[in-house]
C-alpha cells in the first residue's frame, strides 16, 4: 500500500460526511459506496499532492491502481484527477494503462 493512499483514505474518511454519502449514492443508483465529500472539498485534499507530483514528471501507476480498486467512488474520481493532472506526462506507450481504468 502507497503512503500517499494511506493518508489520503486518512482524510477522505475524516471529511465523511454520512447522509451526504447516502445522497450520493442513491444518485448512482446505489452502484458505489461513497465518503459523501462534495467535489470542492475533495478536490482540495490532494490539490498540493498534485502539484508535487507534476514535478516528477512521472505517473504513478502503482498508487493509481490501489485508488482505483478502493470501494468508494471518491478514489475514482481522483484517479482520473490525477490523470487529467498529470496528462501531458503519460507517455504514448503507457496510454493503454488508462483502459483499466474505463
């Protein structure tokens, strides 16, 4: 398990906000589970992550399928955060590595 997944699962699970996840997932039709933490303030937990990881210039795959695997849909969403983050740093050979992730 990646750090960063760790703290990150840390703060998702700190912001939960119950009814708000019922909301949600009622929303989805009850397909995922949820933390319930609206997209600005989700958005604002890995903003300076982000921002970090443009400077390696580099994806990383490892922690993007620990994200992805996770149960709750708030991961999901920052999976392809991330990927539309850190775009111009995929190369053309890695592209079917997003596939999974369709």
């Amino acid at each position: 398990m990646t750090t960063y997944y760790k703290i990150l699962k840390k703060q998702m699970e700190d912001q939960a906000d119950p009814l708000q996840a019922k909301k949600m997932a009622a929303y989805m039709k009850n397909q995922f589970l949820f933390y319930g933490i609206p997209s600005p303030k989700r958005k604002a937990l890995y903003k300076d992550f982000l921002k970090e990881e443009k400077t390696k210039k580099m994806v990383d795959w490892e922690l993007l399928d620990q994200c992805f695997e996770d149960q709750h849909r708030e991961f999901q969403y920052f999976v392809c955060d991330y990927l539309v983050a850190l775009a111009s740093y995929i190369p053309f050979e890695e592209v079917d590595r997003i596939q999974a992730y369709i």
